[in-house]
C-alpha cells in the first residue's frame, strides 16, 4: 500500500509541473507556437544559468523572457542540459542548435537551441 501511494504522489508531481511559463504566457497552451529558441545565460554568483525562451513573441520594456515556475519566480538551471531535459519533459524536442561566435576575446560564445513541439 505505502508504494502505491508513493507512486500516485511521484506521479502526480510531474504531472503538476507540466507547463512552461514565460512572462506570463503559458507556452503549452498557445495554439500557434510550434518552434521555441532557447538561450542559457550565466546567473552571477550563483552557478546556475536563467534560460531565456524565444518563442515569438513581441519583446516588451522591463519584461523578462527567462522560464517562470507557475508561481512566477524565475527558474534556475543547473545547465543548458538540465533545461534542455525540463523542456523535453513538458512536451518539447531537440531539433537544432547553432553558435554565435564571441564579439570579443573577452566574451563567450552563445549556444542557441532550437526545439519544436512534440507530436501528440
């Protein structure tokens, strides 16, 4: 009995944890997004990155384009991968990525990842 239960509530929790938000926008729900680009981007001080999700949307003063939980805090990743694995888990595939080389010797270059909807 106690391993059913556990089940139902280890179950349960993915299921609850299963939308991407993005400036207030729940990106699973929108009808016309099918592509979304992502973009990790270094958190100072703290080791994780903020990922930043293009998914077409018109850019806005003082808004963020960084993932949100259902509570509206911004969601730190460990790295891209550990994004990569969240968003494969709430329904998008890997499709693509692409560099963008440092502009400086001082910079980084930028991974950029393309992913599109999985197919129901």
């Amino acid at each position: 009995m106690k391993k059913l239960l556990v089940a139902f509530l280890l179950l349960g929790a993915t299921q609850s944890f299963s939308q991407v938000v993005v400036d207030d926008a729940y990106i699973n729900e929108l009808e016309n997004v099918k592509y979304v680009e992502l973009v990790g981007r270094n958190k100072i001080g703290f080791g994780k990155i903020k990922i930043i999700v293009d998914y077409g949307q018109p850019l806005k003063l003082f808004t963020s384009q960084a993932i949100r939980s259902t509570d509206g805090t911004k969601v730190a990743f460990n790295s891209m991968i550990d994004g990569l694995n969240f968003m494969e888990a709430n329904g998008w595939e890997y499709v693509s990525n692409y560099v963008i080389p440092a502009r400086t010797e001082t910079d980084e270059n930028e991974i950029r990842y393309i992913l599109r909807r999985k197919e129901n």
